[in-house]
C-alpha cells in the first residue's frame, strides 16, 4: 500500500461559526456536531478566531480510492502506530483516509510504516 506525504503544517481547531471556514482551501477538513465546529486546515489558512487550536500536525494520505468493503486499513496502520508509542488524527473522506500525526513524531511514524512494507511517497 503506498501513502503520500502531504507538504505543510497542519492545524486542528475549533470555531465559533462556520462561516469563518474557508471552503476554497487546499486542505479543509470541516466536521459540525451538536456540540462543536472542527476544523483541520493548513497551519496558514486558521481562521482568525478560534475557540481552541493545536498547531504542529504533519499528514499523509493512503494513496488510491478505498473501496468500502475494504476493512482493516486504517486499523493496521493505527496499530502499527500505537505500538510504536505514535498518536494520530484522522480525517476520512469518501475516496481515502488522512493521517495527521504530531510533527515531532511525523519521520518516526512514516519509518514504521516503511519498514512494515508501505511504501512512502
């Protein structure tokens, strides 16, 4: 399986109104609940006001389209992670899963899975 390193720094906050989302981005990853408005994004396109945010996140995609009678990726790849001590965040989407991991730990993450066989672009 091949994953793709994602280029910046990204950010996981929460906002007040959704109208202080920029759609047009790159990389927006917006999830509205009854009891919050997350949002994933470039480090450099955050909104001006947040409620609460964590900088620092490196990501990398599952390359291809998943099929959803596919089962197991994303839990080999957490496993994999977690025993080698490596939180993550993820952000699904319909063609594919992204994986955000601290950027302290981001090379460290990607060498795990490289020498369980993924291949790292």
């Amino acid at each position: 399986m091949k994953l793709k390193r994602i280029k910046g720094d990204f950010t996981i906050c929460t906002v007040a109104d959704e109208n202080e989302i920029d759609l047009t981005k790159e990389f927006c990853f917006a999830g509205k609940t009854d009891e919050e408005i997350s949002l994933v994004c470039m480090t450099w396109d955050v909104p001006e006001r947040t409620l609460r945010r964590e900088d620092g996140w490196k990501a990398f995609r599952i390359e291809g389209e998943l099929d959803f009678s596919l089962i197991g990726i994303l839990a080999e790849i957490s496993a994999l992670l977690a025993e080698a001590k490596i939180g993550i965040f993820v952000v699904s989407t319909y063609k594919t899963d992204y994986v955000l991991v601290k950027k302290e730990q981001y090379e460290k993450a990607l060498g795990t899975l490289g020498g369980e066989g993924y291949e790292i672009d």
